[in-house]
C-alpha cells in the first residue's frame, strides 16, 4: 500500500518511488500540508507546525481549540480558499447564491482507491494508487475533491480538484485550480520555459521572492509563451544535484502556475485552468473537473525532475500501442516545396529516398480544397484534383508501391475565410457577432465548443482517413484564438470559453483517435507552439519548432527535454541555408541533433545523387542503432548549449549497459581550449567501450575525468560516443 492514514494524528502519508509526500487533518478539519520530500519514516510531523503568526492576525471562530497556529494564512496548505482570513492565493474562488464569496472547505471523508479514476472528457494519467479527500463547505454546500496518486515506479504525484455544487442554487466559480502546496522554505529559483515561433522553450532562472511568480497562457492554448511548467529548484541546484520540485499542467488551453512567497517564509505553490477571462456557472448538482497536474519531486537536480517526468509520461500518459514503438522515419514535403507541387513532384521526393531507411512520406499542408496559399482553402477536407491528379488515393498507392507508409497533414481546428466551409457556415468560426475578425494567417478558429462543429470536423477528418490508406497525420494548429464567443451559449456563459475550448480539443481528439486506432498521430502548432501533456496524450510526438536550424535546434530540444522525453520530440534534417536562419551547418550535424528525438527529413531530395542517398542510407541506420534508447533510455544533459560553446545530451540504457553521447561544438577555431566532455548516468563499476574513440574504461573514471572528444574543424561539429559494457572490475 502506497497510501496510508494514521487514524491518532490523522495524517496521510503518501509513498512513491523515493518520496514521501505527508498532510493531515488538523484540528479545524483543514487539510494541512506536512512534508514533501525523500522518502521518510511515518512519524507524527505536527511539530514542524511552528507558531508562526502572534496575535495580530484573523483567528478562525473557533475559541474551544487551544493551539499555537490560529489562522488559515499560516497553515501549510493543501487547498487555499478565500474570505476567511487567508490572504494568500486562493486555490478556489465563488460567488455564492447569497452574494458572498466565502470558502470553507473543511474534511469531511475519504477513500482509498487501488487504481486512478479518468478525469471525464480530459487527459489524464493512468495507473498508480489514489487518496481521494472529500472536503465540504457546510454553508454554501460546495464540495471538493482532492485525488492524489502516487505510484510505485516513479517519484512523482498526480493531483486534481473535482468540484461539486451540492446546494439547491447557481454557484459561480471565478477560479478553480487544480492544486496547492506549501514547499518549507523560500530559498528557491523559479524555472520556466518561455518562448515564441521558431524559439520555443528556452529557459528562465529567476529567483522567487516575496509575492506572486505567475507564469500563464492567456491564449486558449497551452503556447510557445510560456509552457505549463514550473519548477522551484534550491538555490544550489544544478543540473545533477540538489533539490527540485518540478510541475506539469496536463492541459492545452490558457492555465496559470503560481508560487507565492508568503510572510511565514514559506512557498505556496497553486494554480491550474488560467482564472483570467474565466468564469464557469456551476448548477446545482453539477461538477467541475479540473486538469490534471503532475509534480515531480527530485534530489538529482533538474536532470533527476526531468528523468521523473520522462519516465512518468512514458508509462502512464503516451498512447501505450505506440510509445515505445519504433517511429516512423519520415520524408515530408512542406521545406521542400511549400504550397506549389503535384503529384509528380512528390514522387520524386518520395522516390529519391527509396532504399534509405526513411519509411514514411508526409504529405503537408496543400492538398486539399482551393489551398494554393495559406489564405484558401482551410476546413474543406477534399483533395485538389488540380494538384493531386490522380487524387490522394494515387500518390498512396505510389509511396505505398516503394514500400513507405503515407501520412497526411491536416489542421482541423481551422477555417480560412476563402473556404466553401466559410461561405456555407460563418458562424462555425469563433467570433462576436458584428464586430470585425482579428486575422492571423488569414484564417480563423472554428467554435470547438460547439458539437454541432465538431461533428463537421470529426466526420470530414474520419472520412479521409478511413477512404484512404492513411498510416500518420500531423495535426496543426496554426493561430491563436481571439473574439472568444460562442454563438452556442447564453451570455453569462461567455467566460467559460477558454475551457469550453479545450473540452472540444479533447473531445474532437478523441473521437478521431479512437475512430483510427492504427493511425500514428503527431501534434504541431506552427511549430511547437502546443507542445504540452495534454496533446502528448493523444499524439505520441508533437513537431518540436519550424526552426530546423541544428544550431537553434540544440537550444530548443535542451529546453523542451526539461519535462517532455526525446521520444516526444519531432526533429527533422533540412536544407542548407536553413530556411529559418540562412545558416550552413554540415549534414552530419543536421542529422546527429535530429537524431536525438523522433527524426525525419524535410528537404528537397528530388536531386539526390547516389551519394547524397548513401549519406542519408547511414545516418537512418545510425539512428536505428539509438532509436531504442531514444524511446526508452534515460537523458543526461551533459552540456548547456545556453551557457558554453557545447551541447550534449546522454542517453543511457535503463539497466547501463549501453549509451550513447552526441556533443556539439558550436564555434571551432584555432588553439582551442582543452576540452573534456562531460558523462554520466553510467555505472560506476562496469568497464564500457567507447566506440568512436575506442577507449575501454570503468564508469568511474568516465564519469569523473570525461572523455576527449575529436571534433572535426570548422563551427557546428558533432562527435557521437556509443559506450557498451565490456564487464566490471
Ligand atoms: C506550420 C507547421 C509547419 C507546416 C506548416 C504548413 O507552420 O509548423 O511544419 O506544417 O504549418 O502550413
């Protein structure tokens, strides 16, 4: 048993892998947090209470309880409510019928589940054992539920907030996250992932003080702005050592993380489905389901929460048919040919790599209704004769004919204003009525919140899959949502749209994966502009960024290898100059970064010589050689591309008899310093061989002194290291 209660101090203790995460029933019914930590003994924690708070503050009415700590505001929490005299950030906030806006949610019960109960309608984690608290406020009759999951196999925790309207009348929520906790201290530095097109997650460092850190989305996606994650690292935190808390929001619409420092020294950490621009009107009777959010506890630094978080997702979050399958090696067309091709254009691309290795050609965006540039076309879901002249069942049976699979691009959230879909229903596009559309690449959103809509989209979609022999679709979503208003709700309803939004996300997901089991999904935004758990649940790998430039691209995996695995990352080979950033980088390079995720090409290779179909012939096996610890190995970031000359990431087999390193040197020069890569992750006391260097030495000595890398002259070089076990001594 993972989850145990002590009936005398009524605390709950929480084991999983290596953690222990500890709260209890005080004397007020107020659930207050303990300990989250390393693994520790089930001992009485109520002495780290402290007295904290003197006689200046809001006591609770209750004269008959004698102790120190009188005030809501300086309980370690599990649940912030509001109106009580806790000034911090609510977790929860309501309108009650009577006007006011008073919380109590005091324990009332709880169960002890042997598995985890789906989150209805939203992705969730599978697997692990539950506590579920009933908590109840006795006047307004709102109800929450606290679920924590812990599992045996890994350090982190599950929590969500179910909440319930058990009065006779409306209850207003105007914010209802997912979770809180209080973290002991304050000494942290907080960690995000912020971004924009082509520059998604790169890392932010800031120290938490005093106040409220916010890190959100406005944007009814999860956004290339900021990531649903926050970590709060020890200041002495580095890579590999020390303490960190990292969470992870399992959602794709607008969310907020907070970590508030508060006057006690102690952090508050809540958040969940942003509160801006929301308000949801509970009816009596009803529930409101709130995202997922997995917390990950590490002493092994960022690269331990990262490991956590990989692991975590792996086992209990990808589609399991295809998570640790061998991924498809695609060739896709957009870099290659834009919206200008025919069907005797992509057989030839499709053509030049037969034989190498690359076993799936991807069809982008372009192949469907008047689409001949992004402004027509978007939300007509039937091929362009012009184009395609034999439709797409020909091209299919050609790439099929060279023994590849097809995939085809689709972005069906969205409608161009240039579209038959458009001129037959303009009020599928999300807008307010007489009042002018904000553009942006000249398409608009269609109202997901709407059934109605998405059976269009589900029913088009599932028709071309199931006419076709379709074994891979990346689903774009290329613009953010403005003038959001649905046409299908009353107005004081309006402010459940962001939300509202992200249940038909999941819904249409859902309907279209299931309906297309062996369909192999992919998510992309305009690059990685969604990349979150949420769409990690239905498609196993999202497009990582447009920016395909090696160089870019060892600051952008860096930073999205933070919470998400190798294995959910697109990276593709592209041309030189790169597209993005006109830069030259070798092919070598080009190849040995995109390797380092689910790799494909996006090039022209219609004029590939011999050679040029050598050269990629032995870089797909090169990558089949790793492909399997690219899928299940654990990640070591050996080098900060953000903060030297290097990049390296390590992959290490689970038992440690095998990895792999792929280090980069950005500028090369004369005189160069001496440089030892860093590795880790082996064992200690086996004896690896370092193939490319061909070296046999112990894990210690590896890991302590570093290899020498031999790195080619010349800017943007890679060396790759395979390490196997040749014994121990
Ligand atoms: C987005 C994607 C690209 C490509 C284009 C097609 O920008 O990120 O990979 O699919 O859309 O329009």
């Amino acid at each position: 048993m993972a989850i145990k209660f002590d009936e005398v101090s009524r605390t709950f203790y929480l084991d999983g892998k290596d953690i222990t995460y500890a709260f209890f029933i005080n004397e007020y019914d107020y659930a207050e947090h303990l300990y989250y930590g390393k693994t520790i003994g089930h001992d009485d924690l109520r002495y780290t209470r402290g007295t904290f708070g003197g006689s200046a503050v809001v006591k609770l009415s209750r004269p008959d309880v004698k102790t120190a700590v009188k005030s809501y505001n300086h309980f370690g929490s599990e649940l912030t409510f509001h109106g009580t005299g806790d000034y911090r950030e609510p977790m929860v906030e309501v309108v009650n019928p009577a006007g006011d806006r008073l919380t109590q949610l005091l324990y009332d019960s709880h169960e002890i589940l042997s598995g985890k109960p789906a989150i209805k309608g939203m992705p969730s984690m599978r697997g692990g054992e539950t506590l579920v608290l009933h908590l109840k406020d006795k006047v307004s009759c709102l109800a929450c539920d606290l679920y924590y999951t812990v599992y045996e196999d890994t350090g982190v925790i599950a929590r969500r907030a179910v909440y319930k309207n058990e009065s006779k009348d409306v209850i207003m929520l105007n914010r209802a996250y997912s979770f809180a906790m209080t973290l002991p201290h304050m000494e942290y530095d907080v960690v995000s992932l912020y971004g924009c097109w082509a520059k998604e997650r790169k890392i932010d460092r800031i120290p938490m003080h005093h106040g409220v850190v916010s890190i959100d989305s406005k944007r009814t996606s999860s956004s290339a702005t900021l990531n649903p994650f926050m970590a709060l690292a020890e200041k002495n935190a580095t890579e590999e050592q020390g303490n960190v808390y990292g969470i992870s929001l399992i959602y794709s619409s607008s969310f907020v993380l907070k970590a508030e420092g508060t006057p006690d020294g102690r952090t508050l950490v809540t958040g969940g489905i942003n509160d801006f621009d929301f308000k949801w009107k509970l009816e009596s009777g009803e529930e409101f389901e709130t995202p997922e959010v997995i917390i990950a506890y590490s002493t092994e630094g960022m690269g331990g929460m990262s490991r956590s978080f990989h692991d975590a997702f792996r086992n209990y979050l990808i589609n399991p048919r295809f998570v640790r399958k061998h991924r498809p090696v695609v060739i896709n067309n957009w870099e290659a040919t834009y919206f200008s091709f025919d069907s005797e254009m992509l057989k030839n691309i499709a053509k030049a790599v037969e034989g190498t290795g690359i076993d799936t050609f991807v069809l982008d965006d372009g192949w469907f209704g008047k689409r001949n540039n992004d402004s027509a076309g978007l939300g007509d879901w039937v091929v362009n004769t012009d184009k395609l002249h034999g439709g797409l069942k020909e091209i299919i049976d050609y790439v099929n004919s060279l023994g590849m699979k097809f995939g085809l691009w689709f972005e069906p959230e969205m409608v161009n204003e240039d579209s038959d879909l458009y001129r037959e229903r303009p009020d599928y596009a999300i807008g307010v009525p007489n009042r002018p559309h904000c553009y942006s690449r000249n398409q608009f959103v269609l109202d997901l919140t709407r059934k109605e809509v998405r059976d269009y989209i589900v029913e088009s979609v599932n028709k071309v899959l199931q006419e076709n022999h379709i074994e891979y679709v990346k689903w774009d979503f290329n613009r953010n949502v403005t003038e959001s208003y649905s046409l299908g709700r009353e107005p004081e309803r309006q402010a459940e749209f962001a939300h509202r939004y992200a249940l038909g996300l999941y819904d249409l997901c859902e309907r279209i994966v299931e309906a297309n089991p062996d369909v192999f999904f992919e998510g992309c935004s305009a690059g990685g502009a969604r990349f979150d758990p949420g769409i990690l649940y239905y498609f196993s790998q999202i497009w990582t960024s447009d920016d395909t430039d090696a160089e870019e691209r060892t600051h952008i995996q860096y930073g999205t290898s933070m919470v998400y695995p190798l294995s959910a990352m697109s990276c593709h080979v592209s041309v030189v100059p790169n597209h993005q950033t006109c830069r030259m980088t070798p092919m070598a390079t080009r190849a040995d970064i995109a390797h380092l995720g689910a790799t494909g090409y996006e090039l022209d290779t219609s004029h590939f010589s011999d050679e040029d179909r050598a050269v990629v012939r032995k870089q797909v096996e090169e990558y089949h050689e790793i492909e399997d610890l690219i899928l299940n190995g654990d990640l070591y970031r050996t080098e900060n591309p953000m903060e030297s000359n290097y990049f390296g990431f390590m992959v290490v087999s689970k038992d440690k008899k095998e990895a792999v390193l792929t280090a980069y040197r950005r500028m090369g020069g004369v005189n160069n310093e001496m440089k030892l890569l860093k590795v880790a992750g082996l064992d200690a006391e086996k004896v690896y061989h370092v193939s490319g260097l061909d070296m046999t030495l112990k894990g210690s000595t590896l890991m302590n002194v570093g290899v020498a890398p031999m790195f080619a002259g010349g800017d943007f070089m890679t060396v790759k290291y395979w390490f196997k076990e040749v014994g121990a001594r």
